[in-house]
C-alpha cells in the first residue's frame, strides 16, 4: 500500500508540472547592425550597387530598415 501512495503522489506531482508555468530565464537581445555598405553581397570592385536608388528613397523609412526589407524579400523567393 506504501507502494501503490508513492507512486500515486509521483503521478499527481508529475501531473500538476505540467501546468505550472515555465520558469523566464534572462533575455538579452543586441542588434547586429552592420552598415548596408559591409553586407554580405557587397564586392570589392563594384561596393554597394544600388543603381536605382531604392535604398535611400524606399518606403520603409530608414536606408537600413529599406535594405532589410529587400534582403528579406530577396531571400523568400530565392534570389
């Protein structure tokens, strides 16, 4: 009978965890911001290419938020 109240304390501790909220460990966030000059893509001879113009004048607001958005773009359809 011991037995059989260990176990049945085991499976109702065991139980109740599972609906105790999961402990929030420190989260830090940085930004890795590089300027749009120094991205992966950006050759020697030819540096940042934008011939258009997009970056500045593009409707995201800032060059960098601009450059973001075209990358992520670029990268959903596999370019």
């Amino acid at each position: 009978m011991a037995r059989f109240s260990t176990l049945l304390a085991f499976c109702l501790a065991a139980g109740a965890s599972a609906f105790s909220p999961a402990s929030q460990g420190v989260q830090t966030t940085s930004l890795s911001a590089k300027p749009v000059n120094q991205e992966i893509g950006v050759q020697a001879p030819v540096g940042f290419f934008d011939p258009l113009g997009l970056i500045k004048s593009g409707p995201y607001g800032s060059p960098e938020e601009n450059f973001r958005h075209y990358r992520s773009v670029e990268v959903k359809h596999g370019r």
